[in-house]
C-alpha cells in the first residue's frame, strides 16, 4: 500500500510539471504573438501571401471579417479593442500564434485539424496574417 501511494505521488507529480510545462509554453506563445509588430517579422513570400489570403476568405472570414456580426472579430474587439478587432487589421499577430491558436483553437474557436487544414496551407496563413495589416478590398 505504502509502495502505491508513493508511486502515485511521484507521478502526480510529473504529471503537473509536464502540465505546467505546457501551460508555460503556451503562455509564451501566446504573450509573444501579442506583443510582435510586423517590423520584426521577415519579408514576406507574395506566393504564400496569395495562398494565405485564399486561406483566410475560405476559413477565416465567417467569423473574423470586419464589421460588427462577426463573432470572432466582436470577441477580439472586447478582449483587445476595437483596434484589434478584426484579423486582417492587426499588425502584432506572429507566424508562431497564428499556427499555435488554428491547431488548438481558443475560447468558442475551434481548433482546426491536419485534415482541414494542412501544414502547408496553415504555413501560408500564418505568413499572410504576420504580414498585416492587409488593405480592405476594393468591391465594385
């Protein structure tokens, strides 16, 4: 008995340092997507910029285009300001965080799949969001 709780222990142990692990990396993503600017990114490919923007109308744009019925960008708006609110305006967005939260989701966003979107494809959004802020397009 005495040799199980023991061994419970130590593994609860673990258990929490790879949690807190975890956590303190996810923190460090997440702390360091906010606070980038796009003048510390590396020049952007205009191939991937092309896909990335694809990308984002197909995915993204339901839920992150400007304007006041988009969930997305009214959750932005509350936790960032208004400034912040839509995607395509934000200049502080990281190729790292934008990976990290499309694979892992946050609050209501889901996370989305390899199988939904690739890596490749994940790759030019996430170089297509860093390089913001994106111009609105012209509509006839």
């Amino acid at each position: 008995m005495k040799m199980r709780l023991m061994s419970e222990s130590v593994l609860g142990r673990r258990s929490l340092a790879r949690m807190a692990a975890h956590i303190m990396l996810a923190c460090g993503i997440v702390g360091a997507g906010y606070t980038a600017t796009a003048a510390e990114s590396a020049p952007a490919n205009p191939v991937a910029l092309t896909q990335g923007a694809a990308i984002y109308e197909h995915y993204c744009t339901t839920c992150h285009e400007r304007g006041d019925g988009n969930p997305g960008t009214q959750a932005l708006g509350f936790l960032y300001g208004k400034d912040k609110a839509a995607l395509a305006d934000r200049d502080n967005l990281t190729p790292d965080y934008v990976r990290f939260l499309v694979r892992h989701g946050r609050g209501l966003m889901p996370g989305f799949r390899m199988t939904e979107i690739n890596e490749e494809e994940l790759n030019a959004l996430a170089e297509y969001l860093s390089a913001g802020p994106h111009p609105v397009a012209q509509t006839k």
